[in-house]
C-alpha cells in the first residue's frame, strides 16, 4: 500500500467536507446534537487541522486528529471500507474500491 497516497487521500476528504463524493462524514450524537454553528465551528478546524506527529499518526496516513472547541476535546477519525461498506478496503491508496468514513466525535463518546 502506498502511505503517502493514502495520507493525500485521507486530507483531501478531510479538507473538502462538504463536497466529499462517495466519501462519508458522520457526526456522532455528541456532535450532532451541538447548536449547529457550533457544528459548523468544529467542522471547520478538523478541516484546518495539520498537527500531524507521531503521537497521533504513526502510520503516517493522517487518519486521527483531536481538536479542542469550548474547552471540550473532540476527536475525528478516518475508517476505510470496500465501497460496498461490508467490510474493510483491500486497498485504502485505491480511491476506486475504497470509500473513506469520516467520523467526528467528542473525545468522551470513544
């Protein structure tokens, strides 16, 4: 499998939420249930985030991030799955047998 490919991929979904074909974004209900221009808020620095290191992306693959927002810790986190959602990808580089799930939480609902 090719990291840097799926490190390219996986900011591109991240960086274009709301534009993310085939891909999916899910808001878990801690999220959901926010008034939504804090939603939008959040979204916003999960989109902007780039604190990349190895404490948080060891694979190298800028999967998982965490952000804070009104002094709560919110995590973001990113699965690969065969397009069919069955089960995983046989090749998360492969954006034409893979669909991408982008999910934000709030750090106590993991």
């Amino acid at each position: 499998m090719n990291t840097k490919k799926i490190a390219e991929l996986n900011d591109k979904l991240r960086q274009n939420l709301f534009n993310s074909g085939k891909d999916k974004v899910i808001l878990t209900q801690g999220v959901s249930n926010l008034p939504f221009d804090e939603q939008l808020r959040i979204l916003i620095k999960v989109k902007l985030f780039n604190n990349f290191n190895e404490g948080n992306d060891p694979y190298q693959e800028h999967d998982f991030g965490m952000i804070e927002h009104s002094e709560l810790k919110y995590f973001f986190k990113i699965d690969y799955y065969a397009d069919d959602l069955t089960c995983g990808s046989d090749d998360p580089s492969n954006p034409d047998i893979t669909t991408r799930v982008l999910t934000i939480m709030r750090a106590d609902e993991y």
